[in-house]
C-alpha cells in the first residue's frame, strides 16, 4: 500500500509551529559513495553487537521517528517502505517523504517486512523485534538482515537514564555512520545544538518553573511523563517543573488524586490520533475531579504533536513550541 503523507493543518496549531523548526533534509547522494572506506561498522546497539559491512541499500523504518530522521540525512531513497508512523510528517519533510510507501499503519508482521526484501531494519523501540512483529534481531541476522533500534528506546541495562539531548544527538551520529552519511549527521546534529543553544526558556530555576503536567493518553487512569525520559528532557528545556519529576521512569501510569495535589500550572497535552488534545481537554474540563484545577479553569494547555515528543530530531524543535505557546497562555 502506498500512502502520501503530508502536514495536516487541522491536527493542532502546534503541529504548524513545530514544522517550521527543524533543519531541513540534507542531500547524502555524493557523499555515500565517498564513505564506503568507513566500513565495517561495529557498534553496540541495545546490548545486541551490530556489524555493518556496506552502507544499507533497502531500509524498512518502523515508527516516525527513524523514518523522519532517514529522510532528514537525505536517505529517502533508500527507504523501501515505512510503518507505524505516528502522524503526518513536519513541513520540512513533506517532499523529502512524497509518496513514501507505508505499509502498515500498525506494526506490520514479518512476512509483510521479508517481501520488501530489505537489507537492514531500523526500529523505533526494541519491542519492534519479536517474533510477533517484524522477526526477532539473531533471525533477523541469519537472514543478512541488519538491524537497529533507536537507544533512546533501548531496556534495562541500555536504557538512557536519563535520556538527554546528547543522547539524542548520539543515535544521529551513530545512524550517519551505519548508512554513510557521517558529513550529512554532523550537519543534522550541529544545527539541532545550535537551535537548542538559542532557547529561551521561560525559568531556568526550579523555584521560579511553571509547575507541569505532561499527559500522555488514558482517561481513568492518566498515563504522564515521568523523570528520565523524552517529557522531562523537553520540559525541561523549556523551562517547565515536572510535576512527576521524582518519578525514575520515562512514562508512568498515576492516579488523578496525585494530579489534584499538585495542581500543576500548565497541562502538556500530547497530540495523537488515537488520544487527541481535544479529547484529553474535554475529559479535563468535565470531570468533577480535575475540573477545578488551576490549569484547566484558566485553559493553560500546551499542545504538542505525539511524533513530536518520542525522542527524535523533532525534540528540540517540541521544546521551543512549548516556550512560544507558553509565551502566549494567559495569565
């Protein structure tokens, strides 16, 4: 199945903000056939020993987030097909990513990922390689598959804690290295660092932050971000205290008497097709429960796009939304 994706106006107006930010997809044609001496490439991914021994020709990319950075590293073409993406591509990417053939809009199974004929994988989360989905990484290998999952997503003794932007940046080095476009990654990451360095947070101390909540999905029982992982790192770059900041998880299931308590400031509301901003503020502001609360009574909402706020070359650009449209809250 192929699918055009392109930049909804109607998702939010933050999805607008958010598709000006980011830097824009960097040609990698003439420097792949230059980058062939830096092969083998041997790295440590998620606890799995990875060897690269040629720059992948046939990438299948599993969620937004490897697929937005592929296309932003000039690899367009060498994306055989595309699946569980979480929502429109940001305006920078939409013609890098015209008629992009997306496969699934779920995590597609092996058989549908073994009739590409791929020659490399790259994952957005680790739970991406079972059996049940795309083939475990050691079946993947013997089949001269290559695999890779973002870090940020990686478990246990791999996981990022906390993750940072510089982890971030990292998984972008590391990706230019694997497919041959190290010039086109340094470029990528040096403007990221240079976006990130011109933020103006709203405080840059805990006891003046806007307290925040981060709320992710869920109607009875809230799903937020938690302390370690890609909420805190935005929140923080945009000054925000994260009301779950004690929290040492990335993401954490909470009940609503803990939300009540501390009466956040500001709800950052994430954005998803299966969970929207809209949705989320209706169940806020008719709810006995949260209805009086601070936040909700002065409609102090920051949304933010889901894609956006997964770790990604969008993070950077989600932290400066949320400064803008803090900016523009009332009082």
């Amino acid at each position: 199945m192929k699918r055009h994706l392109f930049a909804a106006s109607a998702v939010t107006a933050s999805a607008l903000l958010l598709g000006g930010c980011a830097s824009t997809p960097a040609p990698a044609a003439s420097e792949s056939s230059a980058a062939t001496t830096g092969y083998p490439v041997t790295l440590q991914n998620c606890g799995t020993a990875v060897t690269v021994a040629a720059e992948p020709q046939r990438v299948v990319t599993i969620k937004s987030s490897t697929t937005e950075l592929m296309l932003a590293l000039g690899l367009k073409d060498r994306i055989v097909g595309s699946a569980f993406l979480d929502g429109p591509l940001p305006a920078n990417l939409e013609a890098a990513g015209f008629a992009l053939n997306v496969v699934s809009d779920f995590l597609p199974g092996q058989e549908a990922v073994l009739g590409l004929t791929p020659d490399f994988i790259y994952g957005g989360w680790e739970s991406n390689f079972s059996a049940d989905g795309v083939g475990e990484r050691d079946a993947l290998t013997t089949l001269g598959i290559g695999s890779y999952v973002s870090p940020a997503a990686c478990k246990g003794d791999s996981m990022p804690d906390p993750l940072t932007f510089d982890s971030v940046f990292s998984e972008i080095t590391e990706a230019g290295q694997i497919f041959g476009v190290t010039d086109a990654a340094t470029t990528l990451v040096d403007s990221l660092r240079a976006d990130l360095a011109g933020l103006n947070p709203v405080a840059t101390t805990d006891a003046t932050k806007p307290t925040a909540l981060w709320y992710s999905s869920g109607t009875d029982t809230p799903y937020v971000g938690a302390g370690i992982g890609s909420p805190e790192m935005i929140m923080d770059a945009a000054g925000l205290r994260n009301i779950f900041h004690d929290v040492h998880d990335t993401w954490t299931s909470v009940g609503w008497e803990s939300i009540i308590e501390a009466n956040p400031d500001v709800i950052v509301l994430v954005d998803a097709t299966w969970n929207t901003a809209a949705d989320k503020i209706a169940n806020l502001e008719s709810s006995a429960a949260t209805q009086g609360l601070d936040a909700v009574v002065n409609k102090r909402y920051i949304v933010l796009p889901f894609a956006s706020t997964e770790a990604g070359i969008r993070n950077v650009e989600a932290a400066a939304s949320t400064i803008d449209q803090l900016a523009a809250l009332p009082e």
